[in-house]
C-alpha cells in the first residue's frame, strides 16, 4: 500500500538485530523503506513464511511481488552481510522461497524487481527455479526525453558501492544492467515504468508524452522485456483519458499510430470540433516543455537557450487558451453527454493551465513572492472546481509535486 511508506511500524527492542545495520544504527523508517539484515537465517526464514501463508491464503493471486529496497544506500553493514551486495541476498531468499512454495504445492509465480540498489544484479547467486519467477525491471530515475535504448557494447555500467550508489539515470545504462540480469536469469520479464506518476503533471496538453510511450512500448522486445506496467496516479484523466486508452491499445498492438489512436478517442470525447481539441492538447504539451520542468526538478541550474525557449512557451499559455476559449464555449451546450462533460472539463483546465504556468515561469526565474501567489491561486482554483475534478485529478499528488500549492 503506497501509505506504508509513511507509516509507523513497531519493533520490539528485542528484535531491533533483524533490522538494517547502517553507520552504526539499526535503521527504522516507515514499513516499505526499512530494510532488514538479510545476512541473518532468522530475518530469511520468517520473510519466507510470512510470503508463503500470503500464497497460500490468496490462491486468487497468480503473480506475487516480493520486493526490497524502495531507498538506495539502506544496505545491511553487518559481518553476516556486508560482503554481499544486495541482490545476492534477496536472490537467496526468492531461492528459499521457491522451495517453501514447491513444499506447500503453491503454484504462485513470484515477481522480483529490478530497482534502486537492486539495479546491480547478483555476483554469487542464481535462480534456481526459473519457472517460479518474472522479472521487473523498474528504471525509476531515468528521464523521459528519450525512449528505451539498448547499451552500445562498450558502455561502462557504474560500479556497486556498498551503500555509496548511484543508481544511473542515462536509459542505455539502466537496460545495461538489465541485460546482466538476463544473463543471470533469462526467464520471463516486463517493465514497470512511471510515466504517468508525476511526469504527466508536466504535460498539461497529456500528449507529448504519448510518442514517448508508444516508442517504449514498441521497444520492449528488443529488450527481451514481454510487458509493461504502468507505475501512475489512477486519477489521470484531466483533462482528458486519452493516455490511458492509448497505453492500453499500443500494448495490444504496438504497430498502431499514436495520431490515429487520438483521432479515434477524440472523435468520440468531443464530437464535432475534436480536431480543433486535438491540436489544442498538442500546443499545451509543447508550451509547458515537460522535459525541461521534469529535468529542473533534479537540479538542473543552467540558464541556456533551452531555458530561454521554455521560459518564452509558458509566457504564450495565456494566449493560447484565450485563442481557443471561444471553441469551448461553443462546445459547452453540445447535447451528447460524454462529449460534454469533456468540454466543461477542458473549461476547467483552461483556468488552471493559466494560472500553472504564471507559477512554472515565476518558479523558473526565482521570482518566489510570484509563484508563492500563483500556487496559492491555484489551490483555490482546485478547491472551486472540485465537484467537476475529483474522480479524474488527484489533486493530493499535484500538491506532493508542486510543495507551495495550498
Ligand atoms: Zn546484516
């Protein structure tokens, strides 16, 4: 459950020797970020169980995810498992688990995760079992600029540091270390990846990302990969659904065109004038310059042509929704009831698109009293339309993104 990250757990000061040893502490966060001395029979044992009473309680469940590690650097420093890296241990206990599973004749497949520390595959250890197993590989600190890309042969993948890692943020490394883990494990495999966790709040047109997705959905063979999971908000609908609908039909087939996919969903959402709705969504995804907001956001500090452009996009959103406003206004009578709702909801949006990129473009040029106001207009502006936007935009996560929203 995604509140187990800020949860509180209990340990008894008995048990305290189960938990992660880092820099001399005995690590305690929330439950999905505390990790556990590996090293230790006991902690492999009781984990084996607890999963397998889980299959076994839940035969309704064919695939399991056992995952570790949603930190990087929380590794155990212990004697028992310091010379180990952390995959060599988790692959130990997926081993355990598969004998405690074939024992109980439980036929639940287990799904490993490829991620954050774990990015490293074993050194030691191998699957013994490959028909228990599916592989995720999750590149979570990758960009979304440029699609999946198989490594040039020469690529030099950082080495493992115990607790001093890096997890690669360049797309070529991460299907690098992939690729090691298919040597270790060539079985069954799919991505699980986040382009609508937050990018998406980037991309208030929610279509410039699409080429991105469609291009990494068509890559996953060359991956070796046979699927792909969205890792996102579920409320991501507003303004539109169009990325869902075409997540969904270019994992069917990923031959088909995006442009053609939009047509279809456009056509029905919005009934005569989808077209001109379309090319709307269009202009927002490339004023609002979702690559270069999401780059920012890892710290990018440099003020160069790419800045300038961005900068200069987000001073036209203004005029590009009033330039359009008169095509929703026409639009909001129209007696079909889903195309309907879809033009009040671009009605909404067009406010909050204004309003958002006054707070980017103040945040971009560090003009703080400004963006401070523009959030605090914002939030207020949520709050006034949130009868319309509640089952269709998570405006708690939109706030996580952006801190000053209120
Ligand atoms: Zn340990």
């Amino acid at each position: 459950m995604e509140c187990d990250h800020w949860g509180n757990i209990t340990v008894p000061e008995n048990q305290t020797e189960l938990l992660s040893l880092v820099n001399g502490e005995r690590l305690r966060g929330g439950p999905t970020t505390t990790e556990l001395c590996y090293g230790n029979p006991q902690v492999r044992t009781r984990l084996v169980h607890l999963i397998s009473d889980y299959a076994e309680t839940h035969p309704e469940v064919d695939y399991l995810h056992f995952w570790l590690d949603d930190r990087t650097n929380n590794t155990c420093e212990c004697d028992l498992c310091r010379h180990k890296r952390v995959s060599d241990h988790y692959i130990k206990i997926l081993n355990d688990l598969d004998t405690e599973l074939t024992e109980r004749n439980i036929p639940t497949r287990i799904v490993f995760l490829i991620y954050s520390d774990l990015i490293w595959p074993p050194e030691e250890e191998k699957l013994i079992n490959k028909d228990r197993f599916a592989l995720m590989f999750a590149p979570i600190a990758r960009f979304y600029n440029e699609p999946y890309e198989l490594p040039a042969e020469d690529i030099d993948l950082p080495p493992y540091q115990m607790n001093e890692n890096k997890p690669p943020s360049n797309i070529q490394q991460l299907v690098g270390f992939l690729q090691k883990w298919q040597e270790a494990f060539p079985g069954p495999g799919f991505a699980y990846d986040y382009h609508m966790w937050y990018f998406h709040f980037y991309d208030q047109g929610y279509y410039g990302y699409l080429n991105l997705l469609a291009e990494d959905i068509r890559r996953l063979a060359d991956l070796k990969l046979d699927g792909f999971v969205s890792c996102q908000m579920q409320k991501t609908f507003f303004p539109h659904g169009l990325p869902h609908f075409a997540n969904a039909r270019l994992l069917w087939n990923p031959g088909n065109s995006v442009d053609e996919l939009a047509g279809y969903y456009f056509k029905g959402s919005f009934g005569e004038e989808w077209n001109e709705a379309l090319d709307y969504m269009k202009t927002l995804s490339d004023l609002f310059s979702p690559e270069y907001f999401y780059g920012k956001k890892r710290g990018r500090k440099v003020d160069d042509a790419e800045t300038q452009e961005a900068r200069a996009k987000l001073s036209k959103v203004k005029d590009a929704v009033s330039e359009f406003y008169p095509v929703i206004e026409r639009n909001l009578d129209v007696e079909n009831s889903v195309q309907n709702l879809s033009w009040k909801l671009l009605e909404v949006h067009s406010g909050m698109v204004v309003i958002m990129a006054e707070a980017l473009l103040a945040r971009d040029e560090s003009r703080s009293e400004d963006e401070k106001a523009a959030w605090e207009d914002l939030g207020g502006y949520f709050v006034e339309h949130e009868d319309i936007t509640e089952n269709l935009f998570d405006v708690w996560s939109f706030k996580r993104i952006f801190p000053l929203l209120r």
